[in-house]
C-alpha cells in the first residue's frame, strides 16, 4: 500500500510542475503582448503575467513539497514537529500567492476598476488573517514538540538525509 501511495503522490507531484510550466508558457505568452500593447493594455496583460506566475511558483512549491514529503521521505504526518513542517510549507507558499495575488488586484483595481477595490482588500486581509492562524498554529505546536522531543530530532535527521539525496 506505501508503494501505491507514494506512486500517486509522485503522479501529483509531476502534474502540478506539469501545470506550472503551462503557466509560465501562459505568463511568457501574455508578457509577450503587454510589450507591443498600449500602455493601459500593456500594463494589464503584465500584471495578468505576474499572477500567473504567482500561481506557478505556487504549483511548483506544492510538487516540492509533495515529493519531499511523501515520495522521498516516505514521511507519515503524525508527530507535532512533522505537522508543523509540513503545513507551514504549504501556508509559506499559500499567503506569498494570496499576496501578490491580492497586490495584484489592488493595483488592477486602482487602475482600471475602481469598485473592485474591495474585492481585491479581501483577498489581502484574508492573507493576513492566514498568516495569523499560522502564526498561532505554529506557537501552540511549538509547546507539543516539547513533549515529543525524540520526533525533532527525527525530522532533523531526515532533513541530513534528504539533503544527501539532492
């Protein structure tokens, strides 16, 4: 059964590094037009770039961390210190593309609908409330890593390792 999961997860990780690199063929392709574009089209399609790969280091991030985690380290997510790691890889990743994104909107908003504004202040102020919960997550993690001070150390030992692979 570890051998089938870990071969689906590998298939995961391929399609999402499979799907950043559409984006960012997308992202070249919609860069490409702001260049010959009016200087209002030409700012909308280089934003429209930037989102999308915003969206491509995210797919990239995902495949790493689906890879390392689970194919490579054939890691069982239990202990705290494990927990811990693996959200905080993905979150890292989530509120780095809801920012931008959120930037992004703001300043398409700015210029060019105005009425959208708060639209785009939502995506920024749910990046920050995730940031928050992390912050929290993270702190009250910390205090059950204590109680399990073998897991630490197992999860550095594994990071010597993978690091050895690479």
């Amino acid at each position: 059964m570890k051998a089938f999961f870990s071969t689906i997860h590998a298939v995961i990780a391929v399609l999402f590094v499979a799907i950043s690199f559409l984006l960012m063929v997308l992202a070249a392709l919609t860069g490409w037009k702001a260049i010959g574009a009016e200087v209002g089209q030409g700012a909308e399609s280089a934003i429209e770039a930037i989102g999308l790969l915003a969206i491509a280091v995210v797919s990239l991030q995902i495949s790493q961390t689906i890879a390392e985690e689970e194919v490579i380290r054939d890691a069982h997510i239990s202990a705290p210190t494990r927990v811990r790691r693996y959200l905080s890889r993905f979150m890292v990743v989530v509120v780095v593309a809801l920012s931008i994104e959120g930037l992004v909107g703001t300043f398409k908003a700015l210029h060019e609908e105005p009425e959208l504004l708060p639209h785009a202040a939502s995506v920024l102020v749910a990046a920050g409330i995730l940031l928050a919960g992390w912050g929290l997550f993270i702190r009250f993690n910390k205090e059950a890593e204590v109680l399990e001070p073998e897991a630490m150390k197992e999860a550095k030992s594994e990071d010597v390792k993978l690091e050895e692979k690479g």
